[in-house]
C-alpha cells in the first residue's frame, strides 16, 4: 500500500480492527471544536509509465501537524503522510486547474483538487494549520520538546490550562497588525460540499469533469457505437450516452438467448406464472442485439426514442444529424423487434405445450404397458364360463376394459399425430426464426453503416463551422479596428490577470509566513544553544562542588558543615514562578509544580523531607525519560494515527497499549473514550441537558450534603495548585459535580473519598465528563453500598484482598499475621479512593488509565503489587510497630512504574474476575450478618441505657456536696 513520496505508518504491521470513518473520542465535543479539515484529493503516484493521479482520502491531524492520506474515508490505516509543520506550499497559474505542490524536506508531493476554490481552500487551510501549529509549538521548551512533534500538553482539563501559564512560547509572537495582513492576503473560497466530514459521502472519484463539448460527444459517440460494426457484434460492452441533462443512458448486456435458456421440467399440474425475456425487457429497445439502450441503475424512467430526443439539441446529441432515415430505420428495427419478441412468446408457449403433451403421452403409455402385461395371462387359456355364472360378470367387465384400452389407443395414435405436428410446426417457427434473425443482422450493419455515415457528416459539420467562425472572424477585424479577436484576447488578459493576482497575494502570504517561522526557528536554535550551555556551566558548577566535597571528607582541612550546607542550599533550590523569565538561561531540573499541577517539594522546613522530596522528583523525571517510555509514546502515537478514519474499540493491542500507560497528551482522548465506553448506553436514554439540569436543580434547592462538600473542598487536593485556595479553578468545578452526583444519587449524597474521584477527573477532562467519570466509577465499577453510610462493599473488598493476599504472597500474609498487623487499615483508602494520595503522581495516573479502562480488578492487581514490590523490606522488619509504620509510607518510596506494572499484569496471573466476583458475594453475606448482630447489640445497648437513667434520680452539685 506505500506510495511513491508518501511515508508509510509503521502502525501498519499491527492489527487493528476495521470500523467507521469518524473518531468516538471527538463526538462529544464535536459542538465546541473546529471543523475537521478532510476530503478526497488527487495525487500523483506511481513510477514510470504507471505514474499518474490517484483519488485519495486526505485527514489532517492537528496532534502532529500531519496531513494523512488513505485509500478511502473507510480505512483504518494511512497510506502515507505529509509533514505540513516544515513544509511550503506553490501553484502554477497557468497549469492544470486545481493542481497544487507542498514541498517537505527533501520530498515534494502534486496534488490536485476539483477545481480552483476548493484548491485556494486546501491551500489556506493548510497554511492556518501550519501557522497555528508552530506558533505554540514553543510550550515545550522546559521539556526539551522541540524534536518532538506531538504537543507536550492535552487539549482538555485543568493541566491544559498550564500550557500558556508555564511554558514560554519562543520567537516572534503574532501580533494584531500581522494577522490583519494574514486577513488581507486570504482569498474567498467556496468547496460546495467537497471538504469536510460530510465530503466523505461523495462518490470517490469526484474529479472527472462531464464531458460537455461536441468534440468529446463525437469521441463518446464513436466508442459507445464501435462495436455495432461487423465481426464485433459478439462482444458485450457497456457503453454511456451523455445527454444534456442530469440523465445519462447505457448500453445494457443482452440477456441469453431463448434457446440457450434451460427448458424446465415441471408436471402438467403446476401452472407458475413466467416472466418471458420480452417482458422482463419490454422496456429496451433493440434486445435482439448483443446490447440493449437502457437506462442507468438508479435513474428515473424515460423513453430513449420518444421524449428525449425531442428535448435534445442539435449540439448535444449528434444521433440526430442525419435527419429522418435514422428515425425510420429505428422505428422499424423497433417494430421488428416486437415482431420479434411475440414470436418468442410464440415459441415459449408452444415448447410449454409440447412438453405438457409429451409427458401425458409418457404417463398413457405406462399405463397401456401395465395394462397389457394383466392381459396376457386371461388371454392365454381363457375359460368357459356358463351364463348365469359369476365368472361370466368377470367375463363381461374384461370385454369393457379392452374396449376402453382400444380407444386409449385409438387416442395415444391420434396425439402422436398431433405430437407431430407440433414438431413440424415448431421447426417452420425457428426456421422463421433464423431468418428473422438474418434480417435483424442485416438491419445491424445497416444501421452501423448509418452511423459512420452520421459521424463523418458530424466531423464536416465541425469543420465547416470552425471555417465560417474563422471568417467571421476575419471580417469582424477587416470591418472594425477592436474586433472580436482583440476583445477575446482582452478577456484572456484579464482572466490571467485575476489568476497572477490570486497567485501573488498567496505567494506574498507564503513568503511573509515563511519568513515568521524561519526567525521563530531561529530564535529557538538560539536560546536551546543558550540553554544548552547554561546547562554545560552548571554541571561543571556541580562537578566542582562535589569534588570539593569529597577532598573535604576525605582530609578535611576547615569547617566542613559549611561546604555541605552551602551544597544543599544550592541542592535544593526549585523553579519558581517569579524566576520563570530568566528558566531559559538559567534552568533547574526540578520545577516547583509537576505536570499534574502537584507540589514537588514538600512546605515544611525540614530540609532533610526536601532533600528527600527532590531526589525522588529526580528519579522520576529520569524514568520518565527513558527508551522504554519513549517507545510506548511513539507506539501511541502511531496507534492513534490509524483511529484518524476509525473509532477506537476493544482490542487486545489497546489494551496491552493502555496497561504500558497512556502519554500526558493523549490522557483527556483516551479518558474521555472509556467514560463514553462505559456510559454511553445510559447517556442515551437521557436528554442531551441532562447535566445542566442537574446544576439548575442543585441552585434552586438546598442539597443536605451541600455543608460537608463546602467543608470538604480545600481538604480534597491541597498539595494541588488547581485546588489549594478558594479562587482555583478546580474548586467550583468541584463543587458543582459534587453537588449533581448527589442530586443524581440521593441515596448516597456525598461521602468523603467522591471529592478525590472527582478531582482527579477533573484534571484530564471538562467539567461535564469529569462527572460522567465519576458516576462511571460510581454506579458501573463499584459494586453497591460501596459509598453508602455503611461503606459495605468497601469492608467487603477488604475481606477479599486478605484472601488475595493469602493466595498470592503467603509468605508476606503470613508475617503480617504473626505479628498481629491488619494492613486493612491502610488498604481500606487505597480502594476507596483508587490510590490517590497514597502512591507517586506518575504511578497514580497509570492506574487511573488501566482502571478506567478494565474496571475495579486493577485495584487487586495493583495493591497485591504494590506488597510484592516492597515484599522483602517487610519481611526484614521483626516488629509490629516498625511494620505498621512502613505500611504507612512505603508507597511514596516506589518510582520504577515500569517494575511495578510487570508485576501487577504479569506476576499477579491468573487473575480471573469471576474468582473476585465469587468471594465478594461469600463475604457479602457474612460482612452482612455481622452488621445485623452488631445493630442488635447496639439497640440492646441502647435501651439499657435509657432504663438506667430513668431510674436514677438527677440531683444537683449543691445537693450532692451536702
């Protein structure tokens, strides 16, 4: 499928699953985004003498600023792709219509639209796109992003809104008098349907032009009539008449002759009604041939003969240039072909006849020979019998049936008379036939002759207009000095003119945007050689500094606490906001704030959790750059890459792709994607405001849990700049999906840990989906009364990870029991919460990508890994206290995601889910009594209270002293 100058997909050799041409993950926000540039484009491809223009379906992708092509709107995977972001764009005026060349690095790709202005749209499109694209292609410099062409930060959710406050956009920003040029230099354009999404239903070779002139008729003409001539009528062809209307007619394939049509074999009883082939081809004319003039699949019925050429023109429709001889000759080849078709009827008829009578004449002779073997024995020694005897009865009706086969026969002999007959007459008929079929030939070549005949005065006809135009022409110009020729020059003058100013404003904005982005790339070559070198200094900085370190350990010669102190104050210095304009040049490797909007180093004075704070953010930040990281991102962006024409869906590679972990920038679509996955069925029996009324409905009235959500909102992340104060903008987004959960939900109204669930949400996806995420956890993963006021099914899990635990790490299950530890109080806020403040921001959203995909068995899978990560570090502690204390912490000492995911989707196997859903109901009916019981006792408790204090009599201090 790889195209000459195109790029081939590596995402190509994967198995992916075919679907439709539409992505799911953008319909939800198909209202607020910008149209999807797409549409069928000509390309030129191939080598060699094969080399040509082929219709292909191109999508650009604003991820990478690639313009993709496929085969069809309805292909999973690209041919190809063209990088737009370093390209330059060019036409020729005088060149074909609609012909456009993009220019890449070594690479030139012809294309060519249907026409002009859907050209000049492609063309401006493409130069917004690449304009758009470069222009924030700088939010990665504190990345070091710039080889990288996918953008650094998601399109959705609070860590969108960190894309223009952190990240610095390098070179020469657009400014108002700038785009007002942009403006000036766009040139009007109209597609008339042929791009966008709804192009795709448009047939897929939209660029044949219709063939209007006379020339092209005659040439239309001499190939739909070539094999009317002799020696041809053998072939079967299919030829298209175009007329001056939306109609064109065919030449339809002749059906089988009537003899070579199977002759069936049905009892004389049955009678079904038969379509002959005249009546099934009543309406064509000339079945006879080897062709029929019909109409196209699909279009209204209309008479060839009759109404339309009566409607036609003399220039476009050169059948009728001979005059009357060629209407005669149709019409009685017309009325020969009835005749024609009436004699098959004939014939059909009298073949149904026959083979009715010869299968009566079969049956009677059957019974006659059946007839005669019963006779032969009474006629060999018949017996005298007396009058009056019984036998002479018998007798008597024996004389009656031989009587009656007598005249059988007599009947038999006078239908094969018939028979034969018959057979005579049939032969006369296909002799007739056979003549008939004769003259049609004959009428056939007539009629080709006819047409050479109609085609040569057609050509006399064009050669001598041409001549009288040429000298009128000349006449025109002999009488009058302007002249008819100078006014169609003039008219040529000016449509170049219109062409040369079209082109030259498009250059002029080409050249002026080129010339932008060149100095923005200079611009950023600089400051990366700038920050490069910062980089090289403070190395060396750091080299010194440590090298003095150790000479002082080693021989240490003056006070050296100093030195240390000095080192750690340098150590533990972070990128703040107030230092951000001078990041470039003098750059720190670990930024007050992470991408998720987390502090990453703690507030407290104690430099002993900030040295350990950084050091930890160093090692993430190191993982994160790792091959195997840079490997799964490409692989995501490859897969996505063929979802441009396709729905995501289930498969066993999104999966595995999900389970490695989902890029920051591809987080918000594949989110949003499995929200929808799992609630669309719900979404759709509900009105499309469903939300909106759900905040209408929490303004209009006084919520019970709308007191402890106020309470609970600063206390939700405060370790996140979306919600550490009043004034974040995470905080009333909070509020108002909280406070339409509970509305939705009054069963659960709100209970500590939704907060969290919501939060989270909220930093990849809008407001409206982050709530749909929430109700998804919720209401779908979730088994009930997992957030109830007795958080059963919370207690419930806890049971059976203790059986997990036993099965699947009984060496560490064991320890914990011998020293009397229940981890459940730990893990309890694991499940309830999905491990949100409980494990590093860079492992957290991993679980959060492979649970929002597969469901609640993640968490298992992750706790039980979690243990077995740190499984020998527990197994060393020899004492309750120590134990409970690492229980509290070892989480946040785990970095390695990649180890800790192998473990949790490799060591963990099997892990059927229909073995947790099975201990769940065991432990649901014990956890269930034992609510029961402990209800009963409380109550008891209760009422002996009351009755205690009823008997006692209250008395005051004063009274008791005395």
């Amino acid at each position: 499928m790889h195209e000459d100058g195109g790029q081939a997909d590596p995402s190509r050799n994967s198995r992916v699953l075919a679907a439709k041409s539409l992505d799911v993950a953008e319909l939800d926000a198909s209202k607020e985004e910008a149209p999807k540039l797409c549409g069928y484009l000509n390309k030129l491809a191939g080598k060699g003498p094969l080399r040509g223009f082929k219709t292909r379906w191109f999508v650009y992708d604003p991820r990478k600023c690639y313009l993709y092509f496929f085969k069809s709107p309805q292909d999973a995977l690209p041919l190809g792709h063209i990088e737009i972001a370093d390209a330059c764009f060019s036409y020729d005026v005088e060149g074909e219509e609609g012909q456009f060349e993009i220019r890449t690095a070594g690479k030139e790709f012809l294309l060519k639209a249907p026409n002009k202005q859907v050209m000049q749209y492609w063309l401006q499109q493409l130069q917004q796109k690449r304009w758009d694209f470069c222009n924030t292609r700088g939010a990665g410099i504190t990345r070091d992003n710039w080889s990288s062409p996918t953008t650094l930060y998601p399109l959705t959710g609070l860590v969108a809104k960190d894309a223009g406050a952190t990240a610095a956009v390098l070179g020469e920003k657009p400014t108002e008098s700038m785009e007002s040029v942009r403006n000036d230099f766009a040139v009007e354009t109209d597609t008339n349907g042929l791009v966008g999404v709804q192009s795709a239903r448009q047939p897929t070779a939209p660029l044949t032009p219709a063939l209007n002139s006379l020339k092209n008729w005659g040439s239309e003409l001499r190939n739909s009539m070539s094999h009317l001539r002799a020696g041809r009528g053998s072939e079967n062809r299919r030829s298209v008449f175009y007329t001056a209307s939306s109609e064109d007619w065919e030449m339809l394939e002749h059906p089988l002759p009537t003899k070579d049509l199977p002759e069936p074999h049905k009892p004389q009883t049955e009678h079904p009604r038969r379509e002959s082939p005249s009546h099934i081809h009543r309406h064509s004319i000339g079945s006879a041939f080897t062709f029929d003039f019909g109409r196209s699949t699909g279009r209204p019925k209309r008479p060839f003969l009759g109404g339309a050429r009566s409607t036609r023109s003399g220039e476009s429709s050169p059948v009728e240039c001979n005059g009357s001889k060629s209407s005669e000759l149709q019409l009685r080849l017309h009325n020969q072909q009835e005749e024609l078709s009436r004699m098959q009827e004939e014939q059909t008829r009298l073949n149904e006849e026959l083979a009715g009578q010869k299968e009566l004449v079969r049956l009677l002779q059957q019974t006659l020979r059946s007839t005669q073997c019963e006779r032969r024995p009474a006629a060999v020694a018949p017996p005298p019998v007396a009058p009056g005897d019984p036998e002479h009865a018998q007798a008597q009706a024996q004389a009656q049936v031989d009587a009656f086969l007598l005249e059988r026969e007599v009947q038999i002999q006078g239908l094969c008379g018939h028979m034969e007959r018959l057979a005579l007459e049939k032969e006369s008929l296909q002799q007739e036939l056979k003549t008939l079929k004769i003259k049609v030939g004959e009428i056939n070549e007539q009629l080709g002759m006819l047409m050479e005949t109609i085609q040569a005065k057609d050509e006399v006809i064009i050669k001598l207009s041409r001549e009288s135009g040429e000298e009128a022409g000349q006449a025109g110009e002999a009488s009058s000095p302007t002249g008819i020729k100078d006014q169609h020059e003039l008219d040529n003058l000016k449509d170049s003119l219109e062409g040369y100013k079209s082109q030259n404003k498009f250059l002029n904005k080409e050249i002026m945007e080129l010339t932008v982005l060149r100095r923005n790339a200079e611009s950023r070559e600089k400051v990366l050689e700038a920050k490069y070198t910062a980089l090289e200094a403070k190395l060396c900085q750091v080299e010194s500094k440590y090298l003095v370190l150790l000479q002082e350990v080693k021989t240490p010669v003056g006070p050296t606490s100093e030195v240390i102190t000095r080192l750690l104050e340098d150590a533990l210095q972070v990128e703040s906001g107030d230092q951000h304009e001078h990041t470039l040049l003098k750059p720190h490797t670990v930024s007050e704030y992470d991408v998720y909007g987390f502090k990453t180093l703690p507030e407290e004075e104690d430099e002993e959790e900030k040295l350990v704070a950084k050091v930890r953010a160093l090692d993430l930040k190191t993982l994160s750059l790792t091959d195997q990281e840079v490997s799964v991102s490409v692989k995501w962006d490859n897969y996505l890459a063929g979802t441009m024409n396709r729905e995501m869906a289930r498969s066993p590679e999104l999966k595995a792709l999900i389970r490695s972990g989902v890029p920051h920038v591809h987080r918000p679509k594949v989110w949003r994607w499995c929200v929808w996955l799992h609630m669309h069925k719900v979404r759709e029996c509900l009105a499309e405001d469903y939300y909106r009324g759900l905040l209408s409905l929490a303004r209009e009235k006084q919520n019970p849990a709308s007191k402890q959500i106020e309470l609970d909102l600063l206390r939700t992340l405060p370790n996140n700049k979306h919600y550490s104060s009043p004034s974040s903008d995470g905080i009333q987004k909070l509020r108002n999906i909280l406070l339409a959960f509970s509305w939705r939900n009054p069963d659960i109204g709100y209970c500590q840990g939704l907060n969290r669930l919501a939060a989270i949400a909220l930093l990849y996806l809008e407001e409206e989906d982050a709530f749909w995420c929430l109700t998804t956890i919720v209401e779908v993963f979730m088994p009930r009364d997992y957030y109830t006021k007795t958080l059963l099914g919370s207690q419930v899990d806890q049971r059976v990870f203790k059986d997990l635990m036993c099965e699947k790490l009984p060496r560490l299950h064991a320890h914990f029991e011998h020293y009397k530890v229940d981890f459940s109080l730990i893990t309890f806020n694991w499940f309830l919460v999905v491990f949100v403040d409980s494990v590093v921001s860079d492992i957290l959203f991993k679980i959060w990508d492979s649970f929002l995909y597969e469901g609640p068995k993640i968490i298992f899978r992750f706790a039980l890994a979690l243990f077995k990560y740190k499984e020998e570090e527990f197994l060393k502690l020899q004492d309750s206290m120590a134990i409970f204390k690492y229980l509290r912490y070892f989480t946040r000492t785990i970095l390695d995601a990649r180890k800790l995911m192998n473990m949790a989707f490799v060591d963990m196997n099997p892990f059927p889910l229909r073995q947790i859903q099975n201990r769940r109901t065991f432990h649901l009916e014990k956890v269930r009594l034992e609510l029961t019981e402990l209800e009963a006792i409380r109550q008891t408790f209760l009422r002996e209270r009351e009755n205690s204090q009823q008997g006692r009599d209250v008395i005051s201090d004063d009274e008791e002293d005395n």
